[in-house]
C-alpha cells in the first residue's frame, strides 16, 4: 500500500493503539496519543510498574526538551542545566571548552514524570497530576508483565499476542502497533528477523557518585559541566544528573559517568568482564549488583594509574558499577503492515551512544506521529524522517567513536560516510519541499 494515500490512521474517531514496551520511547508515544483521544494499552514485559533505570544518566537534547515542554504537564524542573563541555587533557588541565547548553537528566525522573502524565501513576519523582484526566483524553492502560510472542495482520486490523508472568496467555485487537520495545526489540524481529544488531568493538562501564561523596576539589573542577577525558583508545565523561529522587539541589544530586573501553569480540577479556559474581556469561550488560569483585578492582586499578584525581576519585568512590556492551543496528522500514505498525526509538534504530541521541530520537518520532495522527503529515513522509535522523545520528556516532576510540583511518573512514549520508538527505529534504 502506498503510505502517501493511507489515511486509515487518520480520522476523528477514537483508535485502539497497542505500545510494546513501556519504557522513555513507548511513554512519549502514548501521551501523545491519549491526549489525542485514542485509548492506549501499553505492554511492558517487566512484571513490575515500579521501575529503576539503574540511576543511567540522559541528555534531553532538542526534540526530546521540545517534547517534556509541551507534553510534561507538572512544569517541574527535571534536568541540571549544563553550560559547557570541557576536554580534559592527561595532565588534568582544562585542554578545550565547547560552548553550548545541554539539559542533563536520568532514566528515573524521566520515566516516573511520563508515568505520571501518562496514567497517573503517583512517586516521589513526580506527584498526581490532576490536568491529566481531561474529559478529551483517551484511556491509559499500563500492563506490566506481558512478553509479546507475535503480531498477526489481517482485514486491515492488527492482533498482538501475548505471554502473561501470571500464567496463561492474550491477545489483543489494534487500530496502530508501536513498537518502543527497544534495543533487543521483539516486534522488530518479528517484522524483519534480518535487522540484527552488531557489536561494534567496544563496551562502556557505567556508575554514579553521590556530589556529598566527592572532595571538595573534586566537584569544583567539574562544576556542572560535561568534562570528558580520553586516555589511549578509551576515554570517561562525567556530568551532573538529578539525584536518585529526583533532588536538583547542589550537593544531592549526582555525578554520572560513562568509560567507553575497547575489548575485541570473542577476546578473553570480555568473556570475563561479561561473566557476573555467580559465574554466569551475560551477552549484553552486567547489571548493578552482578559485577565480580575482581573485574571492577581491576579497572579501579586501571584508573589509578592512568586517570588524572577528580575521574580516579570517582571510579573509587563508585560502589554500583555496571556495563553494557555497545551494538548497533536498524530496521530497513519503520512502517509495516500498511503502516498500521511502526517501530520508533531504539526498536528502529539502535545507535552507539557517543551523542546521547537515543531519547532524542524517540521524542522526534512521537512529534513527528502527532502530526500524522491529526493529518498534517504522511505515514510515509513519517518514515522518511524517521529513518532519515536514525541514518544520520547513527553515523555521526560512529564518527566520534572512531575519533576517540580508532585512530586515523577508521575516523577518515567514518567522516566520508557520515559526509555522503548529508549530502544524500540533503538531497532529498530538498526534493520532497
């Protein structure tokens, strides 16, 4: 079906929208959604509603600041501000600053506000809502528990099929099917099983240090700016997030970091820092709680000798570390079925994190369906941007992977695909004016 002429999903009547996974992505979508008076059910795999983004911190950048102004009704501060980027060089001084504001913030306060506005859901992150029950807006069903099994398509109506951890099984009849299940997304490799994601070389650790915790020399050389310092093929940034309560006030909050570390595929060193405390290999992550001893005194070791005392300090001081490994990919479409299911977020386009684009990617997609859903925009033209930002993003990513991670030749490589994919979408924003 051409998507320039399906307007199915498109009219003034109420639509049943089904979301799978209900995390930041899926959220953004369904509040969108709701307050256009569609009834939304969102299916979330964890069997818990009370979720903990393991403290991870998030840049809200544009589109993603754009959303929490115009959708996030408490109007609460939900981010610390961070003015600068600062380059750290291996003596400890300030080596370069880049200027520009950046609305640091982390998965928790984002993850209890969209609950509130979404279906009420009350938190010490965020408290009732009461502009939330508006006569016009459609119903919010969160359903924790449900593992998506299948997605079947037929008489222009989608049916999703599900696993209960209660016991026993569903399904369920959709006008729209959003896919916001995430990296590892079960609706993706049910449209197109091929879109499989890669590990790409590397593998970022991961803590949070309270600000009381640190010297006070410390948390005045990182201020509240982003500070990154690279040491040889791997390199730490640090900024400033919202405490674990969502606490913006100096000296409650916390110091995030990220340690991007080259580790070959298929090496023994990351069969071993992928084995957890009870000796079980992990594929993707090590969670808080599950890293062996030896594996983090090992990297605190690494820190001691090679980082200057502010990012040393914190390493030490870190006492829930975790780690992911880093993997990319994409799906070729972002509209199946005659466009009555759509992938959005990481469950479209799973980028290396570098530019913190993730969220970002998720709030365009939800902007960019509103105006799908009240008609000012194509399902196709929605496609076409949406693949068009994950492409772009995904390769300025890897760009500054291969800078700080490769050397010379993979960053040369990585530049002229990144210029031709500009030049391309240039190209085509032009063509389609």
């Amino acid at each position: 079906m051409n998507l320039d002429n399906d307007m199915s999903v498109v009219n003034s009547q109420s639509k049943t929208v089904v979301i799978v996974g209900g995390s930041i992505a899926g959220l953004m979508h369904a509040i969108v959604l709701i307050r256009l008076g569609h009834n939304v059910h969102v299916l979330e795999a964890n069997p818990s509603s009370a979720r903990e983004g393991q403290g991870a911190g998030i840049t809200a950048l544009g589109r993603m600041h754009e959303y929490m102004t115009t959708y996030e009704l408490s109007k609460q501060p939900y981010s610390v501000e961070s003015p600068h980027v600062q380059i750290i060089n291996p003596r400890g001084g300030v080596k370069r600053i880049l200027t520009g504001e950046l609305q640091m913030t982390n998965w928790n306060v984002l993850y209890y506000r969209l609950r509130a506005n979404f279906d009420g859901l009350r938190s010490h992150y965020c408290p009732e809502i009461s502009e939330r029950g508006s006569p016009a807006n459609g119903k919010a069903i969160f359903d924790a528990g449900k593992t998506v099994t299948d997605i079947t398509y037929s008489d222009g109506l989608v049916t999703v099929h599900f696993d209960d951890s209660l016991g026993g099984s569903g399904s369920i009849h959709a006008d729209l099917v959003i896919g916001a299940d995430g990296a590892h997304s079960t609706v993706r490799q049910i449209l197109e099983p091929s879109a499989e994601l890669k590990y790409v070389g590397y593998v970022v650790w991961r803590g949070f240090v309270p600000e009381q915790d640190v010297s006070p020399e410390t948390r005045k050389m990182f201020g509240e700016m982003i500070t990154v310092f690279t040491m040889d093929q791997n390199y730490m940034l640090l900024y400033t997030i919202p405490g674990n309560d969502g606490n913006l006030e100096p000296g409650k909050r916390l110091l995030n970091w990220v340690w991007y570390w080259n580790c070959a595929e298929g090496s023994p060193d990351l069969e071993d820092i992928l084995t957890d405390s009870y000796g079980n290999n992990h594929h993707n992550t090590i969670p808080i709680g599950k890293m062996r001893e030896e594996v983090w005194t090992k990297q605190k070791d690494y820190a001691n000798k090679h980082m200057t005392p502010p990012f040393a300090e914190l390493v030490n001081k870190t006492t829930q570390p975790f780690l992911a490994t880093v993997r990319e990919g994409s799906a070729s479409q972002a509209a199946f079925l005659d466009g009555k299911v759509l992938l959005v977020g990481d469950a479209l386009t799973t980028m290396r994190p570098h530019i913190a684009s993730s969220t970002n990617q998720a709030a365009l997609n939800a902007l960019l369906l509103e105006k799908v859903m009240k008609g000012d925009l194509t399902m196709a033209e929605w496609e076409r941007q949406s693949l068009q930002y994950g492409e772009i993003t995904a390769l300025k990513s890897v760009l500054i992977g291969a800078w700080t991670l490769s050397g010379y030749t993979a960053t040369l490589l990585a530049l002229t695909k990144y210029g031709r994919a500009v030049i391309s979408h240039y190209i085509s924003d032009w063509w389609h004016r």
